[in-house]
C-alpha cells in the first residue's frame, strides 16, 4: 500500500493508488482533504502545525516523526513513499525515515526496500524555502541513504513543468500518476500479454526496482526505423530530472506486429554499446496501432551533484531577487523607540511631586 | 528623650537612605514592587554608588532602623515602607535636606 507523507505526498499516494493508501500529516484538516484508507495524525505541539500544516518548517514535521516513526517503518517495506521536498511535513518527517534507514547495521532485505519518490520545487517559480528545504534534503538525508544503499529506487519527479505548462495541481499530480503507473505497469504487461522475447516477470522487476539508484523512466512510440539513440533523447520523460549515464536499465517493447520482433536487437546493440546488459520483454499487444516502448535507467548521480545544480540556480534566482531590491530600494527614516532613554530623559526633567507621596502615605494610614 | 533619638536617627541618614525611603513610598504609592536590585540601579543611575553591595547595606541600615521591611517574594527581596519610616522621610523632605531625583526604574514600569 502507497504511504503519502504530507500535504503533496498524500494526495499523489491518494490518486496513485485509487485512495488504498495511508496518509500521514500533522494536521487534521489537512488529513481530511484527501481520501485515504488509512490516515495517521503525527503529534505535533505547534498549534499552527495541528491547524494547518508545518507550512514551510521542516522542524514541525521532523518533531511530528517520534509520534508516529514505528508505524511508519513498519508500513514502509516493500512499499512507496511519496513526498514533496519542500515542504515542512514530508521533508522533515522524510528525512527522520531517511536517517533511520541509512543509520541500520544491517542491510535491509530487497524485498523489503521502499522505493521514495519525490516531487521537487521549480527553482524559477517557487518559494525560496521550498527551494532551500530542497537543498538541504537532497544534501543531507538523501544523500546519506544513497551512499547506505538501503533504499529501493529513488524518483526524482520536478514541477518544472507545471509552472512552464501552466498545468492545474490535480491536473499535473495526475500525468505524474500516470507516468508512475507506466513503470509500475511493466511487469502486469509482461504477464498480460503473450511473449515474444526475453521476459520481465514480478521477481525481476521488484528485483529491478530494490536497486538504491535513481529512476529515470520514459514511455514512447518506437519507430524500428530510426536509432534508438535518438529517439530515447528526444523521449526523455519530462516530469523527471533528466537522468546521467545509466548503470542499469530495463525496457518493455509492445509490438502490435510479432512480425516487428527481431527489430528489437537494434535496442540490445545501443545498451551493449554502453556495457549495460537490460532486462527487458518483448510482448504482443494487439490493442495498439504502433510499437510502444517503456524504458528505465538506474543512474546513479550523486545527490551531491543534484545539490549544486539547485545551489547554482539558486543563488542566480537569489541574485536577480537582491537587484530588484536594490532597484526599489527605498530609503526610511529610522526611528528608535527607546523606553530607557525616554525614561532617562524624563528622570533628568527635574520634578517634585513630594506631597503626593506624603498624601499617599497618609491614605494608608503610614502617616 | 525616643523623639530625640528619632530625631538623630532621621538627621543621620544621607543622600541613598533618603532616596530608598523615597522610592519605595512611591512605588508603593504606583502598586509596583521595588526590590534590592532595583534599589542598585537607581542608586548607580544618580550615581549615588557603584557597588551593590553598598546599596545592600543602605538597606540594611534602613531596615535595622525599622524604616522599612523586607520582604522575601518569589525569590525576590521586595522593600515596603514602614509607618516610622514614613515619619522619617516626611521629617526629610519638610526639611528640605537632599533634592528628590525621579527612580529610572520606576519611570520604566510607569
């Protein structure tokens, strides 16, 4: 079952997985948004977090953890995780998932690796937070569970082309959804329909996607014609970070005609080019009119390098925002409010106001 | 032959017993509690002394004197004023003997 962590994860886990998942948030309301068959409230003491979210704070959402970090480790295995990294809640609680899996003696099983998949800010478009709290994420707790190796895949979704698109959020959640389910869905087809070559089974596939390597995965029509270098460049998947230089890979090829089949050793040739032997399945799908081809790549990109990507852009971003400050720089007058010089200057006005004293003294019968 | 020594008493206090006595009718007479500390730092502010423990002995000597009580509050040494204390600054100030000086505290909680 899909496990949603915050406000984005939730409704990304909700919609991947028709509402069988569990969501977790700090706030009730925002809890209540989505549809989720299960739903953990994470205690937090901060009054705003409970009523509306960590907005921006990664702390509420880390403290939140402790309240409800067993469960979580116990629902995770095997499963998927989804989260945004810029927010308070999924970043923070995440990154305590993150540091607990990464700080295990043990390797953990693959069949019991969670795959992450992570919705990253546009740098152009969105808060600095949002970007900062990237930062920090893809540094810190991403990083270190990479270099332990004890997580499955890691997807890397941005929204760089909601904001480019202009594409409505449910809208957007929903080819990201539908991209996830093109992957998730390779095995199902390698079952469905009748085989043609090689062959990509669940073992295979959960073995595949137990990897600790970033996932980059892409869905096109395949031309047999043309190389199959060019048409994978130009078929990058566009809701993912473009990937590195693969490690490993798999690919499904649908063919509407098993007449097409031997066409498939030109795929084989670009990936020995390359010494990445895939693990791949031809099958016969008669419900389409072209070839269709699903491909992955496992790289293995350092978060680090990811880092100063989003720092470079970043501090450009953070630049131009300092200029047009400057530009509308606006000079105000200071003005101090100072209680004690105030006071001082008053104590130096000399003044007697000796009979109120007496007068009073005497009201209470001291006199 | 009391008033007398009353009298003594009254004339021997100096400048920073006349202000404590001063200050603490007027606090009293604003509901604000006055304390040791503060006692320093309006003592330091008129430059009446520098050191705090020279303003713990003005108090003492007060206190001994029966001019004012202290009282231990929430970790706090609260001073009030008593009714012989209240004579001796009234004798003070009809005799005009120190020139009243405003409390920085006291002008900082108005």
């Amino acid at each position: 079952m899909n496990i949603g962590i915050g406000g984005a994860g939730s409704k990304l886990a909700s919609m991947a997985s028709d509402r069988e998942c569990t969501i977790i948030n700090v706030s009730e309301l925002e809890l209540s948004k989505v549809e989720a068959k299960s739903k953990l409230l994470a205690v937090t003491h901060s009054a705003k977090g409970q009523l509306r979210g960590s907005g921006k704070n990664p702390m509420i959402g880390r403290e939140a953890f402790s309240s409800v970090g067993q469960k979580i480790m116990d629902i995770i295995k095997d499963n998927v995780v989804f989260s945004s990294t810029g927010g308070g809640t999924g970043n923070g609680m995440t990154s305590i998932l993150l540091e607990k899996l990464s700080n295990q003696e043990d390797s953990i099983p693959l069949d019991e690796r969670t795959v992450f998949v992570f919705v990253l800010p546009y740098l152009n478009r969105e808060a600095t937070e949002y970007v900062e709290n990237t930062i920090e994420f893809l540094g810190g707790p991403v990083s270190a569970s990479i270099d332990s190796g004890n997580t499955g895949n890691i997807i890397l979704f941005s929204n760089k082309l909601k904001f480019e698109g202009r594409i409505p959020e449910s809208e957007y959640n929903k080819m990201i959804v539908d991209s996830l389910n093109s992957f998730l869905g390779i095995p199902v087809k390698g079952e469905m329909y009748r085989l043609l070559d090689g062959h990509i089974d669940f073992e295979d596939f959960d073995l595949f996607k137990s990897k600790p390597y970033f996932n980059h995965f892409t869905q096109f029509q395949w031309n047999p014609d043309e190389p199959f270098e060019n048409q994978l460049r130009h078929n990058f998947n566009s809701l993912l970070l473009p990937p590195e230089r693969a490690i490993e890979a798999m690919f499904l090829l649908e063919l509407p005609d098993p007449s097409l089949t031997s066409k498939f050793y030109d795929i084989l040739d670009y990936f020995a080019a390359d010494n990445i032997p895939p693990v791949y399945g031809v099958v016969h799908n008669p419900e389409i009119t072209q070839p269709q081809i699903t491909v992955s790549l496992l790289y293995s990109r350092k978060p680090r390098e990811i880092v100063d990507d989003f720092k470079r852009i970043s501090d450009k971003y953070t630049r131009n925002r300092i200029k047009k400050s400057l530009e509308q720089h606006v000079v105000l007058q200071n003005r101090k409010l100072d209680k004690i010089n105030e006071a001082r200057r008053l104590v130096e006005e000399s003044g007697n106001n000796t009979g109120d004293v007496l007068g009073f003294l005497k009201r209470i019968g001291k006199l | 032959m009391l008033n007398e020594l009353l009298e003594n008493q009254i004339l021997n206090l100096k400048k920073p017993h006349f202000h404590i006595l001063y200050w603490t009718a007027m606090a009293e007479e604003k509901g604000v509690l006055y304390n040791i500390t503060n006692i320093f730092d309006d003592l330091k502010f008129i430059k009446a002394t520098r050191t705090k423990q020279s303003a713990v002995a003005y108090v003492e000597a007060l206190a001994s004197l029966c001019f004012i009580t202290i009282n231990s509050e929430s970790n706090r040494k609260n001073i009030y004023i008593t009714k012989y204390g209240a004579r001796a600054l009234e004798y003070l100030l009809s005799k005009q003997i120190y020139k009243t000086e405003k409390s920085l505290f006291l002008e900082v909680s108005k």
